[in-house]
C-alpha cells in the first residue's frame, strides 16, 4: 500500500475526526485531509515522516470535528478550548490561524450552520479566510449550492500550504495545480 493510500484510509477509518459532524459537512473535513495527504506524500517524504505529518493532519481534523460538536451543543468553554487545541495543531503542520479570525468564529451568531462553520475553519486551514468570506457564497442551511465552489477555494489554498509543509516553496513550480482543469460549480 502505498504512502498517499495509507494517508487517505486512515482519515476514513478513524470515526473520531467526523462523527459531530453530518455527512454533507464531514464531506468538506475529509477532502481537506485528502488533499493534504496528497501534497504531503512527496519522493523526499520518508514514510516515518509522512505517518507523523498525516498524524497532525488528523489531530487537526478531530478537533475541527469537536469544535464543531461543542459549539452546536452551545458550550462556549469547551468550543473555544477545541478551537486553541485545532490552532496549535495546525501550527505544528505549519498552518497559522490568525487569532482574530479565530476569535470571528467563536463569536459567530448562533443561527450560523454548521456547514459555514466548517466553510470557515477549512478555508482558514488553506489560508484562504478572508478572501473567502469576500468570494464565497454562504452555504444554505440545508448544504446545497456551494459545496463545489467552497472545495474549489479549499484546493486552491492548499496547493500552498502543504508545498511550505512538505518543505517545497513557492518558487518551486512542481506542484501541480488540483483545481485546473476541474468544474467548480
């Protein structure tokens, strides 16, 4: 079994990083952690290193998935504690989450979906939150209508974060683009 096949099970056999979540919202989690199996399974990646980078991957994702959990259940506390364990994590795969973004999120209204939640926490995981708040459509309630578009700037945003992970840099062109050639809508 490959490196990438092994990555990608392991986000779907571990129920931990998705079960607060329905499977429309799970959906965007999960391709988030696809593709940054992807980008992280480079020919310089020992297979030591990979298992520990997919490691942090999916410590991100459980506590994106618990986050989500605590704040839907309205308690604040433990929402905001899940939220600073996913901004460390992330850290530690070498995503920065601006505190006052973070902070925009913890604040939002309670009306908001779960399926904006999880738009946002996956577009400040590729970088992409304030540009995605602008460029974005909000999801419906329901979750239809936007799910291609909001992968297509979770894509896009990762392209660049896992190359900086993987220790490849933005004057490397090597990494291919994922969203080319790919509808969007």
């Amino acid at each position: 079994m490959s490196k990438l096949q092994r990555g990608i099970e392991s986000l779907y056999s571990a129920a931990s990083l998705t079960d607060e979540l329905k499977d429309e919202e799970a959906q965007s989690l999960l391709k988030w952690g696809e593709v940054m199996a992807a980008q992280l399974d480079t020919d310089d990646t020992d297979d030591d290193t990979y298992d520990e980078q997919m490691k942090q991957v999916r410590r991100v994702m459980k506590r994106a998935n618990r986050f989500i959990g605590a704040q839907g259940q309205g308690d604040a506390d433990e929402a905001r504690k899940n939220l600073e364990k996913l901004m460390e994590s992330a850290a530690e795969l070498g995503v920065e989450i601006p505190q006052e973004q973070a902070d925009k999120l913890m604040n939002a209204p309670r009306a908001q979906s779960n399926s904006e939640t999880i738009g946002e926490l996956v577009a400040m995981l590729s970088g992409k939150a304030a540009s995605a708040a602008e460029a974005e459509p909000p999801v419906e309630a329901d979750g239809e209508g936007t799910a291609a578009s909001t992968m297509g700037t979770l894509l896009a945003g990762l392209r660049g974060k896992a190359a900086s992970v993987a220790g490849d840099t933005d004057d490397n062109p090597a990494l291919p683009d994922p969203t080319e050639g790919k509808d969007n809508e």
